[in-house]
C-alpha cells in the first residue's frame, strides 16, 4: 500500500452522518454486522449498537459459535469456517443486503470468509483492529511465535487442548473499573480449534471490496502488528486510527460508532 493510498487518520468527531448530526435518519441508514473477537460475545457490542441504532441505522450482533450465550457448543469441532457460516447465515436468514460487515480482532477472519462467499451481499468491509490472515493459513501462522507457544500450553493445561480461557480485561487496553468486571464476567473460553484451522478463501483478503483497517493505538496491540504491515503493503485498503485500546467498542464506543458511519459513507 503506497503511503499517499492510505487515510491517516480519520477526521470523525461530530460529523459522521447519522450519528450524533443532524442529518436525515433515513437518509444516512445503513445496514451493520457487527462481529466480535476471541473471547467476546454479540454482548460486547452493545454501546456501539445502541448509538448506531440511534442514528437509524439497522444493526445486528451475532454471536459465534462455541461463545458467549452459545458457550454451551464449544467442541472442538469448530474452525474458521464454522465462524464464517455464522456470519453468512445471518445475512442470509435476515435477507440482508448492502451490508457495512465489521470484524474485531479475530473476528476479521469471519469477515474474509463471508466477503469470498456472499461478496454481492456486502457494501463495506471494516476490519477493526483485526487478525488479518491470507486464504489457506491459520491464525496462528499470523501471531509471534512466542504468543502460539502461551496460548497452545494455556488451552492444554486449563481445558485438555480444547480451549483458550479468557486473559484479563486488561490485555485489550480496558482499565475502567466498572469496565473491566463487566467484560470479565462475560468473557468465555475461546475455541483453540479456531486458531489452527485454515481461513478457506478463493481470493485475495477482502476479495476487492470496499475495505477500511482501523487501528487502535493507544494502546496498540502487539501481537496484530504482523497483520498491519500486512494491511500496509497492500493496494485498495483505506486507513484509519483511533486513539484508544483494542476493546475500543467497550472505552470509545459513541467514537467509534461515529468512525464505523464516517469511513463506510
């Protein structure tokens, strides 16, 4: 990605429309699928969809198998491609279209899946401080070698290899103390089994939609910095930044609801 290709930074305070301006709701409506990381749930979206539902756009927060209110699936029969079905099959069942597909952190491999399957059904692609892993490798080929050796003998000891536990709040930059109890009781066991399997793509990431990165930077989370570079060398990838921790729908949620309307308009 050439340098004079990338949007720095995104000027979004108090002029996205549809959120928190006074332009026409039903002008501006969009169609978001929001889809969440390791660890998490369609609960840790909640802020970000009230405000967007607010500005009158439509929203829907999927949870992936084997997570959150659907922890009681965890096996270790899910893969990538488990994650991807969850995504389409909302689209489809919801008979969605024009839709503004958003993915943080691991759930960036979901948003690759469904851009290779239903690419018709999508207007935007947001890939929100996301794992960002190229058709046919895993996850974990994407993370320092280091991190894989942690979590594989973290899931063995803690759940004979099936899943990840949850680390703290603090590792995704939340520090709030009402924050911090709320994402850690909601926090689930990850499947390990997610991040051996391969992302089954055709194309290329993003399958040449319209695609924004969005990096959170403060602070910056390490173990995605080999999917930046990534994001960075490529061509047709818009660029964005906020100025907040890797849970940014959690500290910068009205933000980050205002960016996810600005960069997708």
């Amino acid at each position: 990605m050439d340098r004079r290709d990338v949007l720095k930074t995104m000027a979004i305070a108090g002029v996205a429309a549809g959120v928190g301006s006074g332009a026409t709701k039903a002008d501006t409506a969009q169609t978001f699928v929001l889809v969440h990381g390791a660890w998490h749930g369609g609960w840790c979206w909640r802020r970000v969809a009230d405000l967007l539902r607010a500005g009158g756009h439509q929203v829907f927060t999927p949870t992936q198998t084997g997570l959150g209110e659907r922890k009681h699936l965890l096996s270790k029969d899910i893969t990538l491609d488990t994650f991807t079905k969850d995504i389409a099959n909302v689209i489809e069942a919801e008979e969605l279209s024009n839709v503004v597909l958003v993915g943080h952190s691991f759930g960036g491999n979901a948003i690759s899946g469904v851009a290779d399957t239903m690419p018709d059904r999508i207007r935007h692609l947001v890939y929100l401080d996301s794992l960002v892993v190229e058709g046919g490798k895993a996850p974990f080929d994407g993370l320092p070698p280091d991190v894989v050796a942690a979590r594989r003998k973290a899931a063995e000891e803690t759940s004979g290899g099936l899943s990840l536990p949850a680390p703290a709040p603090s590792a995704f930059g939340v520090s709030d103390a009402k924050d911090t109890e709320w994402v850690k009781r909601r926090m689930t066991p990850h499947p390990l089994s997610t991040f051996a399997s391969p992302l089954n793509i055709k194309g290329s990431v993003g399958n040449n939609l319209p695609r924004t990165y969005i990096h959170c930077t403060n602070p910056s989370y390490a173990a995605l910095q080999a999917s930046r570079d990534f994001v960075k060398a490529q061509q047709g990838w818009r660029w964005a930044e906020i100025a907040t921790g890797h849970d940014a729908m959690v500290m910068m949620p009205e933000e980050l609801s205002k960016m996810l309307v600005g960069v997708t308009s």
